[in-house]
C-alpha cells in the first residue's frame, strides 16, 4: 500500500492499481508529470516533476524523508510496487 504526503502534512494510504493505468494514477495524485526518486530506505517516492516551477508549497514532511527539498504532493511506495 502507498501512502500519498500533502505539502500540508497530511497523510493518507492508497492502493495502486496495476498495469498501464499505473502512470495516470500516479499523475493525478501528484498533480502532473512524475518525477521518481529512490529513497534511501530502497522505496520509491513520486513527485511532479514541474512542482518548482508551478510554484507548489513546500513539502516539509517528504523533504525530511527524502533528505533534500521536496514541493507539492507525493507518493511513497514500496520497492517494486509500481511496475
């Protein structure tokens, strides 16, 4: 299961669906185009990747986990869990 971070701090999990709606999934949750980083830890976080651009608040908890600055709304999941 996934866990979605709001820049606002508020956390909540959600399945991801399998196969070739992973991506759109992925999308819509994080408000755009997706940017992949490999967390220390082995999982995955997902962010939109034009976040600093379009000016999106800063994410203060997924910054602290992924141990540089993070904007907007992400996805963690867990290693393999998006194909």
């Amino acid at each position: 299961m996934a866990s979605i971070i709001k820049a606002d701090g508020e956390t909540e999990s959600v399945d991801i669906v399998k196969g070739s709606a992973q991506l759109s999934q992925l999308q819509t949750l994080v408000g755009g185009y997706i940017e992949h980083l490999r967390l220390s830890d082995g999982d995955d976080m997902w962010m939109n990747e034009d976040g600093l651009r379009l000016g999106l608040a800063p994410n203060m908890l997924a910054s602290l986990i992924a141990e540089r600055s993070i904007v907007g709304d992400v996805v963690v999941t867990n290693l393999g869990e998006v194909e």
